[in-house]
C-alpha cells in the first residue's frame, strides 16, 4: 500500500495534479499571495502573523 507522500506524487504526476501545480506556481509569484503565504506559515510555525487580533 503506497504511503502518503507516493500517493501524493502520483497525483502531481496525474494531468489534474499538473493543473493544480501550475494554477499554484502562477499563485505563488504574486508578491501578495507570496506575503500571505508566509504569513499563514509564520502562524502555524508559532511565530506569529504580525497582524495583532486575537481569537474571535
């Protein structure tokens, strides 16, 4: 039974993965989604996301 990340790669290599990959490249160089990307990461790695506000 493959693992995870196999079934992971196996979708990337699959024509949909492909036009995931691509939509998340054209996503990925716009230096706003870029900011909130790493925004989102810094939140889930503890660090904070800078933009004050608490739990709703």
């Amino acid at each position: 039974m493959p693992g995870l990340f196999q079934k992971v790669q196996q979708f990337l290599r699959s024509p949909q993965g492909r036009k995931y990959a691509d939509q998340a490249k054209r996503y990925a160089s716009d230096p706003k989604n870029r900011a909130k990307a790493q925004d989102m990461i810094n939140k889930f790695r503890g660090k904070g996301g800078g933009h004050g506000g608490g739990h709703r």
